[in-house]
C-alpha cells in the first residue's frame, strides 16, 4: 500500500482523497519535488540578509573559521590546532575550503545558510514520506527553517552541521524501498558515524535511536535484547547528568528526559510494529567507510592518536566541567507527571474501546499533543519559562490514530522521527543555548504527523471540513510563518556594512562596526599579531593576520589546560610586536557573574598593559 486508508464507520467504505497534493503518481510527485524545491530557492533568497546580519559577541565564528583555517594550511588537528569537534565536520569542511577558497566569514556564512536550508527541506521530506502529503510537507519546511533561524547567528557552528545529519538520517529511515533499496543501511551506518564524529554526544543519542527502534520492531528479537534496549534509555539522563543532578536545573532536565524516554519506550515496545531491515554487515561497511575516511584524511594531515582519541573522546566528555549554561527549569513538572501517567490509559483505550471511539480517542489526543508541541516550541513563554516542557508526550505520535493502515516504511518513518526527535532532547546538555533548537527542531516536525492524523480522524466525521483544512491550514501557517521572516531584510537594510577589513563582505552589524574598523586599522599598523582576553578571533579574518598559536578557544580560560596555556605563553613570547585585545563587555558575555579562572596565559597577558588604542568596550595593548 502507498496511501493511507482510514477504517470509516461503514463496511468497505471507499478511501477519498483528503487533498490534491497527495504523493502518488508521476505527475503529483514532479509538481509536489518543484514546490519544495521553489521554497527551497526562496528560503535560499530570505535566508542570506539573516546569516549576514550581526555579529555576535561571544565569537563563536571567529573561533570556528580560524580552527578549519589552522586545519586547512597546518593540519596537526587537535595536536596544534585546537577544536572540542570531532574530525568529520573538519575532514569535510577542510577539502571544502580548500576548493572554494577561506573560510572567512564570507564563505563560513554562504555555507551555513547552505546547512540551514538543507536541513528545512530535508525535514519537508520526511514528512512527505510519512504522510503523503506535499503541502504537509512545505509547511514542515517552513517551520522548520523559521524554528532554527533562532541558531541562524550560530554561523558554521557543528550544531547546524549536525542538525543536517540528523534530518538526513531519519529521512534514510523514512524513505519507501524503491529509491533507496539496499542502500539504506549503509547510509544509516554512515549517518551515525558522521554524527559520532562530528560530536559524540549526538551521534550516541543517534546509535540509541536506532538501536531502538530495530530491536523494538524486530519480530524475533531476543528479550533481554528489548530489555537492555528499555534500560538504556530509562537510565540514559540519569547517568549523563549524574555530575549536576544535585543542580535543580539539571534534575528537572534529567526527569524531563526521563519521562520522554519512558512515554517512548511504552509506546515502541508496548505497540508492536515494524520496524527498520538494517543489516548489520550493511551498518558496518557505511560506518566503516566514513570513519575511516575522516579518521585517515586527519591523521594524515599530522594529527597524532593520541590528539584524535583527546579530541574525539576526552575532550567532548569533558565540556561540562569547562563550560556549561543551564537548563531553564520549567515550572509545569507536576502538570507533566500528571500527563504521562494517562498514557498507559489511552493505550488501554485504543485497545478496548469501540472503533468509532477509539478512533475518535486517538485523533483527538493527536491533535491536543501536537498543538501542545507546537505551541510549546514555537512560542515557549505561553507555557512558562521552557521550550521542552511537552517533549515527554512526543512518544505518543509514534502511534497512527486507530483506523490508519500505514504501509511498512510510513510507519517506520513516523517512530524513526519519533525516537531520533525525543532521544536528541539531552543535546541541550551542558549548553542550553541554540542547542534546545537543534535539539527539538524534529519533535517540531514531529507536530506535523500529528495534525495529519488528526486529519484523518476528522474525515470520519466530517468530511467537508477535512478536505478545507487539509489545504487552507497548512497554507495559512505556511503564510503565517513567512510573514515572520520579514525582519530577516529589514534587520540587514537597518544594519551597518563593516568596511575596511578582510573576509567580511555582505556582512552587516550594528553601530559597532566602526569600532571592528578602528581595532583592525590598530593591528594591521601597530602589531604583528595579537592575542585576545577572552578569544576575540574574527579580528585575525579582518586584519589579515596570522594567529600566533594554533590554540585559539573563545573561552579558552576555562577551556584550555595548564599546559596547553604555558604552551601559547611560549609562542606569545616569540612574536616582536604582540598585542593584546580586551573587552569587559565580551568578558561577561561569556563569565557573566562568574569569577575568571586564573592560569598561566592569564597572568602572562595580565603583563602586557600600555594602551594604544581604544575602540568602543574594545581596548588594544602592548609591552611597554
């Protein structure tokens, strides 16, 4: 089967249309790719005044493009170039580069527009896939790109990277066997190797998900192979989070976890159905192939083991202790506890009750999960201080409405976005910053399934209204949410084009771009290269200047060790006319009311104190 069915109340009643972008025939699949593929374009035109606009603070970016820049012209990942990621993102970025030129802040940002984009339609895919419907399908998209523009400053940052993968992945899981064949597990299997070694956290999550879903739909899986499955995902928060669970932040996180990890496992272990054929010599050669791809292109461009294994492992499970932003607690806990325990209710329903009833039943909790989801998401003062606080019942989705006859892969596309949505929930763990977006952006997909059923349901009982809302609902929220990106253009028509540096075109800012001029015209006349307090790094882009040292962390107080501090000391000393940028107002972004961990690199800075210059809260220093 390749359509949905809907079990109506009369014997053998004939299955209708619900609308006309529906999935089947040649015709409807050319005009429903070239919709997708025009909104695409579209997003492609709004997107580019958005990843141009501002220029954060904390120097995320400056960070970024000057690691891949080391990597590209040095190599020695990890060993002389410092990043927290893993070699994949720098095995793939790196050729990138190297082909079309930079990375500065130029190419950095045409390239996460690129991810940001990607990911957007990827997920209007998915949704094809599992509903069958093309206009459900853009307006997935264009949630879905309006949810992580929220990150969009984030410019080449791995969590763009890894949302890609991520939507990449379940759409591999999603997709019916005629396209994709016996291909898919070895793509799956690269998939979670790329996530793996992109950031290992994610791809852990990303192994769990499918670990899950194979043993939950496997018909001969052995039980204590389902029991471990469970047992991984109920203890899953509470060890990850075990350092911080005296934290309340972090205690409300991991019950928050544990709640959806808990609804999810009663839904796909309780609820038998299929689940995805992945053979595991098939998992084995795609994981194969990637990693040894960007294992061998790293250590072949001078990373040591040792520097892969501490960059790849050690260093990673290290971030909390170096750097951390909490989760903030939600205030309706005791509302979701309350919640999820009638979730063993409304199974007990769909099971025993009448079918009109239970039809019913379970339309309607589709639709009242998916708009608490939605709204939760997309608007997250309305419920309280969180965006997380539903996530728990996402697991129900997992489930079509009584009355819904899927075929095999639709029903594996709906538990696969299901359990990779819900599973990535503790990627906001440590940093709760732009992760709560790539952690959630598929639970917001996830809200799509949920109005399709609810759709369904609907044409039981009413008909004429299904097929109006079926197209006039997805075309308003579609409208609603493009309206919403109008101070994309209007933000980069009011900004500031930075003129005067390096690698910066199109880029557009505040009023502080005349101080970004005055600091790069002081370090391109008055200094070799610089060192900055805290990391400060897209001024190496607008200067032109080579950093000193290939360690060039924003938040390297925290983040380098002792001896990788003495280390640049060394360097530092070498270089004739070093100077030192400071800001207070760059400083507290990112300690805020936290005390500034002394080290070696701090005091040897400390040193160095005559003024030169003096640019808005930026100030330049030299030896005396």
């Amino acid at each position: 089967m390749t359509v949905t069915e809907v079990a109506d109340r009369r014997p053998g009643a004939a299955v209708g249309r619900l609308d006309p972008w529906r999935f089947t025939g040649r015709k409807k699949l050319i005009a429903g790719l070239a919709l997708l593929g025009a909104v695409t374009v579209f997003f492609l035109i709004v997107g580019f005044p958005r990843v141009f606009t501002g220029q954060p603070l904390n120097d995320d970016e400056g960070y970024l493009v000057v690691a891949l820049r080391e990597f590209v012209r040095h190599g020695n990942l990890y060993d002389e170039t410092y990043t927290q990621y893993g070699p994949f993102y720098y095995a793939t970025l790196g050729p990138l580069f190297q082909v079309i030129g930079g990375p500065d802040l130029t190419s950095g940002r045409i390239v996460s527009e690129l991810m940001w984009v990607a990911t957007s339609t990827t997920c209007g895919l998915i949704i094809v896939c599992v509903t069958r419907r093309w206009l459900l399908g853009v307006l997935a998209q264009v949630c879905v790109f309006w949810y992580l523009g929220s990150a969009a400053s984030e410019h080449l940052h791995p969590g763009l990277y890894l949302a890609a993968l991520l939507a990449m992945l379940v759409l591999a899981l999603s997709m019916p066997d005629r396209p994709i064949g016996r291909a898919r597990a070895p793509i799956v299997g690269g998939l979670l190797a790329a996530l793996c070694l992109t950031k290992i956290n994610v791809g852990g999550f990303a192994v769990i998900a499918v670990f899950v879903l194979m043993t939950s739909g496997a018909a001969r899986a052995p039980r204590w192979l389902r029991f471990g499955a469970v047992a991984v995902m109920l203890l899953l928060p509470w060890v990850l989070l075990r350092p911080d669970l005296g934290t309340e932040a972090f205690l409300q996180l991991a019950a928050v976890a544990f709640l959806a990890n808990l609804v999810l496992a009663f839904v796909l272990f309780g609820e038998r159905a299929p689940g995805p054929t992945l053979p595991w010599k098939g998992l084995g050669f795609g994981a194969m192939v990637v990693a040894l791809g960007s294992i061998g292109y790293v250590l072949a461009t001078g990373t040591s083991v040792s520097g892969l294994w501490n960059g790849v492992i050690v260093r990673p499970l290290d971030q909390r202790r170096n750097f951390f932003i909490e989760y903030p607690p939600d205030d309706l806990l005791p509302v979701l506890v309350v919640l999820v325990a009638l979730v063993p209710v409304y199974l007990a329903v769909r099971r025993r009750a009448s079918p009109p009833i239970a039809s019913l039943v379970s339309g309607a909790v589709a639709a009242g999960v998916g708009i608490l989801l939605f709204v939760s998401l997309v608007s997250p003062d309305t419920f309280g201080k969180g965006r997380l606080a539903f996530i728990p019942l996402a697991g129900v989705l997992a489930l079509p409405p009584v009355g819904i006859v899927e075929d095999g892969w639709r029903t594996v596309g709906r538990r696969a976005l299901a359990a990779v949505g819900v599973l990535q929930l503790l990627h906001v763990y440590p940093v709760a910053g732009s992760h709560r977006y790539w952690a959630t952006f598929l639970v917001l997909a996830l809200t799509i399934v949920a109005f399709n059923d609810a759709l369904v349901v609907l044409r039981l009982h009413w008909r004429p209204v299904a097929r109006v809302a079926a197209v006039a609902v997805p075309v308003v929220l579609a409208l609603v949410f493009v309206v919403k990106m109008r101070p994309y253009v209007s933000h980069y028509r009011a900004a500031v084009p930075i003129a005067g540096v390096s690698g910066a075109r199109w880029v557009h800012t505040n009023e502080i771009a005349h101080d970004y001029e005055d600091v790069t015209t002081t370090l391109r006349n008055q200094c070799d290269t610089f060192f900055s307090a805290p990391g400060m790094n897209t001024f190496y882009v607008f200067a032109d200047l080579s950093p000193p040292t290939g360690f060039n962390a924003g938040m390297w107080p925290t983040l380098l060790e002792p001896e990788e501090q003495r280390a640049v000391v060394e360097s530092l000393r070498s270089v004739r006319r070093l100077c030192v940028i400071r800001s207070d107002v760059v400083l507290n972004e990112w300690f805020a009311s936290r005390p500034v961990p002394d080290g070696p690199l701090l005091r040897y800075l400390d040193g160095i104190d005559r003024e030169i210059s003096r640019a808005g809260h930026y100030v330049v220093a030299a030896r005396r």
